[in-house]
C-alpha cells in the first residue's frame, strides 16, 4: 500500500505528548504542533493530512477517530471527549479574526491591529461533527450532538439532538438509549 503509513508506538512515544493511551493511530502525514500540549486517549486514529495545532491543551478522548484533512486549531483549546467523532475535512477554530471590528486580520500583523476572538472548543460524548463542516471559537457541543456536513455550529448545541445548516439549527433527534447501550455492549466485550 502506498502512503499508508501509521507511526509506530515508539515514534508517538518520541514525539513528546503530554499524554498518550494504547492503540493510539497517527498517520504519519499528520501536521502537529505543540504536542507537549496534546492528550490523547486510547484506541484513537488520526488519518493522513490532518493539522492539530495546540496552542493551549488539545485533548482526545479515548474512542476517537479525527477523518483525513481535518484541522484542529486549538490555539485557545480543544476537548473531545470519549467515543467523539469529526468527520473528512472538518474544520474546528478556537480563534478566529473578527471581521466586523475595523481591525486588521491575519498573523502576519501586530496584535495591537487585531481584534481576535478566542475561547475553548468542546465536543461532548457520542457528539459528531459532520464532513466539511466548520465549529467557531467557544463552541460546545453537547453529548450525542451531531453536526450535519457543511454546516457552521458556534454557541451551544443541544444534547442528542442532530444540528446542519448555516448557521447549524435542529433538525432531528438522535436515539441516546441505542448509543448507550452499543458502549456498554462495547465495554462488555473489552472486558471478556
């Protein structure tokens, strides 16, 4: 297989996480800086070209999978927390320039031409976020929240209920007893 490669256990190692579990993939084309600030869980995979930058903490549950070409901007933090999921090319902004100021934008200015907007990302138990879709600064995405594909989410999700669009608003309810038991099965069979 061409380009399929995963790093070794002892490469993770070298890397330097704050925290790292067991059965933690990371394809080796994956852009990370400031893993001293990265937690990883157990049974986790990152796929090739994703960027995880932690400015602040980044932290990855356990049970966690990060699609190809996602971006993690965690400059003012990112939680995921267990059996979390992002989807192909989601992106996930802790800060972002705020366009509406009369401000300057972009890194390349001096801080005192900017006006940047920075607060934690939280994406709760069994939460989702869809293919292609985009979650501003201060976001939390409650447990079982799902964000549709291509859609924007900033504020509060609401717990177990699905969100899409631009801006992401409800459009459907998801089965949380369902979930709750396929994890307890899960665990059970870990267990064995």
């Amino acid at each position: 297989m061409m380009n399929a490669k995963f790093l070794t256990p002892d490469e993770l190692i070298r890397l330097g996480f704050a925290e790292i579990g067991e059965n933690v993939l990371v394809h080796e084309t994956v852009v990370l800086v400031g893993v001293g600030k990265m937690r990883l869980g157990s049974n986790v995979r990152i796929d090739p070209y994703c960027v995880i930058s932690a400015g602040e903490d980044v932290t990855i549950g356990s049970n966690i999978h990060i699609a190809a070409h996602v971006l993690l901007s965690g400059q003012a933090g990112i939680t995921v927390h267990d059996f979390g999921g992002i989807s192909h090319g989601a992106k996930l902004l802790s800060t972002s320039d705020d366009f509406t100021a009369g401000v300057l934008t972009g890194p390349t200015v001096p801080a005192d031409f900017r006006n940047v907007i920075a607060a934690p990302i939280v994406i709760g138990r069994h939460a989702v976020i869809g293919a292609n879709s985009v979650v501003m600064p201060g976001t939390q995405v409650n447990d079982g929240a799902m964000v549709g594909a291509l859609s924007l989410a900033r504020g509060t999700l609401e717990a177990w209920k699905v969100h899409a669009g631009a801006p992401a608003r409800v459009v459907g309810v998801r089965d949380e007893q369902a979930v709750l038991r396929a994890e307890a099965i899960l665990r059970e069979r870990r267990v064995e």
